[in-house]
C-alpha cells in the first residue's frame, strides 16, 4: 500500500508532438489488463464508445452548466472505482455513463418507495435522483439522469473550481476521490478528448535494458518487504519515459525509491518510477505528461537519506497501485510492460 499526499496542480506542458504521434499510433489499444476487465473485448469500438460518452457529457453539460470535462471526470472516476468493485457496483446493461447511484441515495433514505422514479417525492425523501432527459422521470438506470443528478450534487456551491471541489468533496466525503476528479478534468481539458489510453515502455527502445518478473521477490533493506512493482536494469543516465497520458502526483526523496516520480493517469492507476539519478527540471507536480515523455534518468538512488545512491546496480524501478477508493494496491506490472513493449516496437516497424 501506497499512501501519498496531494500536491496542487501546475502548469507547464511539453512535448505535444510526441503526444499526438505516440496518441495516434495507439489509438484503438485497450486501456486495461485483459486478465483484470474482461469484458473490454466485448465492446464494438472504443471509438464509438468515446464518441457515444463526450456526445452525453456535452448535452449534460448544456443542461446542469457543468462543463464536460469536469462531467467526464466525475463519470471517470466513478468508473474506475466500480472495474475495482464490480460486486459491489455492478455495471449496467448498455451503460455509457460509468457513474454509479445506489438505491437509497437515489430515492432518499426514508424513502418507502427504494425505486422511486417520480422527482417530486425523491425530493421530498432528500434523494439525489432527478430527471436530467425531460421526460419528468428520474431513472436511477438511465445515463442522463444518474449523470446530471451527480453534475447538480457537485455544482451545489458553484461552478469556480474550489467551489466545485467544496460541491465534490460534500457528495463523495473522500478527499481521493476530490483530487482524482480534478486531475482527471484537468487531463480532458488539456488534450480536449477523451481517447488517453496510448502507453510507451518506459526506457527508450533503442536503449539497453533488462527485465524479468520479479514479481513478490523478498528485499534486503528496510525489513520485511515484499517486492512490489518491476526491476529494469539499464545504464546510469538512460532516459526514463512516462508510460502513459497523466499528471505528475509526486516528486521527490523517499527513503525506499530514491528520487522517484508518481504519475496518475485516467484508469486511476498510479505509475511508480523509482532510484532515478534525476528529474528533468522542466517537470513540476501538476503538471501533464505524455507517453514516451522523459520525466527523468536511470540512477542507483535511495535505501538511505537524501541523495544517497550507489547501494545496488542502477536500475528503473517500475511499480503500478490501482486507487481502490479509500487505499491503493499494487499490481505485478511486468505483463503491462511486456505488452507496451511489444506494441511500441510493432508500431515503430510499421513506420518505417
Ligand atoms: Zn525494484
């Protein structure tokens, strides 16, 4: 488990052109692990299906006055948390929306009637659930109204950004999920699509590195830990990339990881790059990345106080922890890397 603090958010953004080509040649590759969301292959497009969500957004923006990238924020979000619970959140038939209401908050506590679709007595109960199509039902399974109930929640103190995050923070009570949502819209907002989910290898192809599941491997130092993520081993001094389209959440010194970064990207899973001997100096917490972009360099940093390095081979250490809503675990990245890999290469053949 991953425990990290919230930095505000800064400007900056570099590399544009690297961003469309690596988003270009990626397009259409699923965002997810086959083995963790299966159902993902079952799905027409993924195109179609961005398509279909910024179409919802838009007209739920036009109706509540939110703008849409806070509205796919939210709808983002409130999917990733249900891929991590789907027993808990099931998904429902032919959603487009990923925002998920339960019962009793839909239709109000008290309320005798659980299924309750008539907004004048949700209101009376102090449900959230209303009508956000215009046929005067509020239908706790249709998109337009489960997304526009949550946009009026959130905008409940205004549009501004802190009062947005106020509105987010009194609807969720859970101040991750507050940050995660502004990251997200601040990612929608920036690229202007909804379509984020190209990934690079984190060294540079052309480098030479090693790596092998290393998977739960018991470590030396610190005490009983296990091994959470994956060892690259490459020269002092090689580039490291971001492998994905994200915000820079941490940087800094961490007794285990060194120098090391933390970036967030839109499935919610938080990218780990550790015992680097440095940070390119243009990258700030806040700030967007893109995949391929360098966020800093291979070292041997770290098992120490600041700026110690050379205690074992250098390396990348590469972890990913899904945020699960009120903790993060991580999960053995190596069948991602191992995947992004082999697509980086494919594509760069097929562009010669
Ligand atoms: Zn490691």
């Amino acid at each position: 488990m991953l425990l990290h603090d919230w930095r505000r958010f800064g400007g900056g953004f570099r590399y544009a052109l690297i961003a469309a080509f690596v988003g270009l040649l990626t397009l259409g590759t699923s965002d997810y692990a086959p083995a963790a969301y299966g159902a993902d292959t079952d799905r027409p497009s993924l195109s179609d299906e961005y398509a279909k969500r910024r179409r919802l957004y838009e007209a739920i923006s036009l109706r509540s006055g939110l703008e849409w990238p806070y509205i796919a924020a939210i709808d983002q979000y409130e999917r990733t948390i249900s891929q991590a619970h789907p027993k808990t959140r099931p998904l429902r038939q032919g959603a487009v929306a990923g925002v998920y209401v339960p019962e009793e908050r839909w239709s109000g506590d008290l309320n005798p009637t659980k299924e309750d679709t008539n907004p004048a007595s949700i209101r009376f109960f102090r449900g959230i659930g209303q009508d956000g199509s215009g046929d005067k039902i509020a239908d706790r399974g249709k998109d337009e109204d489960l997304l526009y109930s949550v946009a009026v929640q959130a905008l409940q103190y205004g549009s501004a950004e802190d009062d947005f995050s106020i509105g987010l923070w009194e609807y969720y009570h859970n101040t991750r999920a507050v940050q995660r949502i502004m990251q997200f819209a601040k990612l929608y907002r920036h690229f202007n699509r909804l379509d984020l989910s190209g990934h690079t290898f984190p060294l540079p192809l052309k480098s030479t590195y090693s790596y092998r599941s290393t998977w739960g491997n018991k470590r030396g130092w610190g005490g009983r830990r296990i091994h959470e993520g994956t060892d690259i081993f490459a020269g002092h001094g090689v580039p490291v990339r971001s492998t994905c389209y994200g915000i820079i959440e941490i940087k800094g010194w961490n007794a285990y990881g060194g120098w090391r970064i933390g970036i967030r990207d839109l499935n919610n899973l938080y990218h780990y790059y550790a015992h680097l001997s440095g940070f390119d100096k243009n990258i700030q917490t806040g700030d967007i990345v893109s995949p391929g972009q360098v966020v800093g360099w291979v070292g041997s940093s770290g098992y120490g106080r600041p700026g110690t390095q050379g205690k074992f081979p250098p390396h990348l250490h590469y972890g990913i922890y899904r945020d699960r809503g009120l903790v993060e675990w991580a999960f053995d990245p190596y069948p991602l890397l191992h995947r992004w890999e082999r697509e980086e290469y494919k594509m760069l053949k097929g562009k010669r």
